[in-house]
C-alpha cells in the first residue's frame, strides 16, 4: 500500500483585510487522489459524512446553502438577487445526497458541530488524463465576521498556495446580523472554499 502522507492543516493569514485567519481541512488541500482516503482523513479530524441517501438535516442544508448563495454572489450571480440564489440553493443541496458514486465523480456533504461541508472529488478526463479535482465549501463557525457591509458579506479574498499541483482558497466573511433576513443560520462567520486540481501519478 502506498504511503500517505497529508500536511498539516494549512492557516490561510494572508486574508488580512477580512481581519481573521482560517484553517482550511487538510485532507481539502492534500496531494491525494484517493477518495476514501481523503474521506478518512476528513473523518479523523472531526467531521462526519452524511450517508448517500440519507437526509441532511435542516440546519445543514441552511449553512450549505449560504455557503453557495454568498460565494456565488461575491464572483457571478448571474442578475439574481440573494433571496432568489439562496432559495434555488436550498431546493439544490437536499439532492447532493441523492446523487449516485460513479468512477468519475463523487459528492459528500458533512458535518462537524455547527459547521457543514460539501466535498466534491471527480475524476473529469479518467482514461485520458487522468487528472483529479477536489472541491470542498466549508460554511465555518470560526473567525472574525465582517462589519460595515452593505448585504452581509465582503467580496471573496482568493489566494493560490501552489501551482503545480494547483491548490487555491478562497474566503468569505459574513455578517451574521446583515444577513438575518436572508437565512435562520447565525452560526457561519465565514465561508470556505478550496480547490485543488491534482495532475495523474507517473507511471
């Protein structure tokens, strides 16, 4: 079996102007291309997988989809406004548990206290590339939330860790109060987003 080795949960400081640090998962930002493998490391550190099939609880489906909703509206919100993101969301996520495995992509949605997480690992060129993404958004409890904003949130702070493999962060702070008329969740202070596109293994 082949060594594993994860880094140590990486502290993104470079998000001065938002005022916080965040810890993003490692197993998010690992060089692995082995589901399972990053699933047990998510696993080890706290959180717990929603079975496929299974309902996600209330509360989960809220943080995930202002997850959603914020981040897409700090990049393209396509001319909608936040109350029309943020409901399309929630009818959306409840189905990321329904979603079937196949060879090319998977989809998993965990908790952890009053976080939640949705982890997206596909395998988009398999028998041709061969290359791996992995995409995990994190409605966090933890950090600094965002003052004087005008919806509830500041634009998302993007820092690329590394090329090659590529791994790159981007962050949102919330305002919880700002944002009370959109959503009952008042625990996220910040959003989380990682993405990491890892090429194959040499032969």
């Amino acid at each position: 079996m082949k060594n594993i080795v994860f880094a140590a949960s990486l502290a993104l400081t470079s998000m001065t102007s938002a005022g916080y640090a965040q810890t993003a998962p490692a197993a998010c930002l690992a060089d692995e291309r082995d589901f399972d493998v990053l699933m047990a490391s998510l696993e080890a550190d706290g959180w717990t997988a929603i079975a496929p099939g299974a309902a996600i609880p209330d509360a989960a489906v809220e943080s995930i989809a202002l997850a959603r909703t914020v981040f897409y509206a700090t990049t393209d919100r396509g001319g909608a406004s936040l109350d029309q993101i943020m409901e399309l969301q929630r009818r959306t996520v409840p189905g990321f548990a329904r979603r079937a495995d196949t060879d090319l992509t998977k989809v998993r949605v965990l908790t952890r206290g009053d976080e939640a997480m949705t982890m997206h690992w596909t395998y988009p060129q398999a028998g041709r590339w061969g290359i791996v993404e992995v995409i995990c958004r994190i409605s966090s409890a933890q950090g600094t939330p965002a003052t004087g904003t005008e919806e509830g949130f500041v634009n998302a702070s993007m820092q690329t860790l590394a090329e090659e493999p590529l791994r790159r962060v981007g962050i949102v702070a919330l305002e919880p109060a700002q944002l009370a008329q959109l959503t009952t969740d008042k625990t996220t202070l910040a959003i989380i987003e990682t993405v990491a596109v890892l090429p194959p293994l040499d032969e």
